[in-house]
C-alpha cells in the first residue's frame, strides 16, 4: 500500500469517527435534530463572539422540571442562559435539554428565521396583553410532565441599571407546578433598540447559576394576591443578589412568611 493510500485511509477514519461522534451527540438530544443543530450553532457562535463564560456548574435538573428564572437584559438571553445545560452536577448528565420560553406572540408566529427557532425550542407564545391564560396553563402542564420552562419575569427587556418589579405569574407558576426554581444572571448581554443588532455585537458575557432556591415556606398556603406578590419579590431578591445588583419591589410587597 503506497502512502497516498494510507493517507486517505487515515482520513477516511477521521471522517468516520466525526460522523460517529456528531450522530452520538445528535441520539442524546432528546428534543431532536433541530434543537441538537440550534445548539451545536449556539455553542461555536457564543464562544467566539460573545466570549460566554459561566460561573459554576449549571443546576438544572437531568430529566425533572425546573422554572428557569432570569433578568433581561439582550432579545439574546434565551440562547445565554441555555448555553451550558449539558454539563450538569451528574457526571454522566451530557445530554442536551430545550428551554422552553415563553415568548411573545408576534415573533413565535413570524415567518423566517425567528418563528421557525421558537416552535423548534419549544416556545410558549404569549399575547403582551396578559388577559389570555392559556400560556399558564401549558407552562403549568410542561413543568409537570418533567420540562424545563424559562421565563423573564420583567416582561420586555430592561435597558436600565438593577432589576425591574416583576410579574407575579412567575410565583403563581413556582406554587401551582411544585418545580425547584432556578435563578440565573446573565452578566454583559449586549443590548440596543434594534432586535437584530446584538446578534453581530461582540461583548464578554458571563453567567451565574443559581442554586435552586426553596420555597416550602410559602407551600400550603392560599394563594392570594399578596402572597404571589410577597413571593414574586422575594424571587426578584434571590436573583438580584446573584448579580450583585439592586431591585425595586412592587409598591404592595409584604412580609416573607
């Protein structure tokens, strides 16, 4: 056999092996190949032009539900927090899970590009003025079937310093699904007015996970208005301390129980 033959045979080899590897990596993504393939282009483009870096090992659960809990600060966020989930507390957790966001309505049903990535990641579409709760409902039933929901509870992006008074539907989700809830802050997303423009614009973005913070104190409890906003803020706290950042209660807050 002539070195040129061999040469080619070792390629080839390296070309199987490739071929093994990624197949391999697409069977362990549970949601599919759109998701595996959003994933794979999410990893190599954060890397290089966001210079994403994360601060601990990331907490979200292997194959039970968790509410995903963040600021928003980038129309980048969803892909910012997802960034990490297949290296996970287990050892042998490698798997890739969806988020899924909920999202708002005139993007998860745009043409092109951005309606096609939310039904891939699993978005749950959300009309902005509040009054449908049909969105609940599916979170509520995502969450308890084991999925990973991740919610903005500031509502639109915040383009200010500190954290906005949140919505308290994010309590009413943590109380009615009984999932753990996760806080993580995304540190240096790059913002504009324009819904496009942080896409080519570098920065350095790091993230801090959370641990999942308890909520047995508030379980058992009737679920009134003042309870999910006493909750909602108490949230808010948890995930404005991980970014070493002030947040601005309701007007209402009460006391933690």
């Amino acid at each position: 056999m002539t070195p040129d033959q061999i040469a080619q045979l070792v390629l080839l080899a390296y070309a199987a092996i490739a071929v093994g590897l990624v197949l391999l990596s697409v069977r362990r993504c549970r949601d599919g190949w759109r998701v595996w393939l959003l994933y794979f282009i999410a990893r190599i483009y954060a890397a290089f032009m966001f210079h994403w870096r994360a601060n601990g090992r990331c907490p979200y659960p292997e194959s039970s539900g968790a509410l995903i809990l963040s600021n928003h600060r980038s129309p980048l966020d969803p892909m910012l927090a997802w960034m990490n989930s297949h290296l996970r507390h287990a050892e042998s957790a490698r798997s890739i899970r969806v988020i899924g966001y909920l999202m708002a309505r005139e993007f998860y049903e745009q043409p092109g590009l951005i309606g096609w990535i939310g039904h891939a990641m699993q978005s749950i579409p959300v009309d902005r003025d509040g009054h449908d709760l049909g969105p609940t409902r599916e979170a509520i039933r995502r969450l308890e079937r084991g999925d990973l929901i991740g919610i903005f509870p500031e509502g639109g992006i915040n383009m200010g310093e500190g954290l906005r008074a949140a919505n308290p539907g994010i309590a009413f989700l943590a109380l009615k699904s009984g999932v753990p809830v996760i806080p993580v802050y995304i540190h240096g997303a790059p913002q504009s007015e324009s819904m496009t423009e942080p896409l080519y614009s570098p920065s350095r973005v790091r993230v801090t996970y959370g641990a999942p913070i308890d909520l047995s104190p508030w379980q058992g409890q009737r679920k009134s208005q003042e309870l999910l906003q006493a909750l909602t803020d108490a949230l808010m706290c948890k995930l404005a301390d991980l970014g070493g950042v002030r947040y601005t209660p309701s007007a209402n807050e009460t006391e933690a129980p």
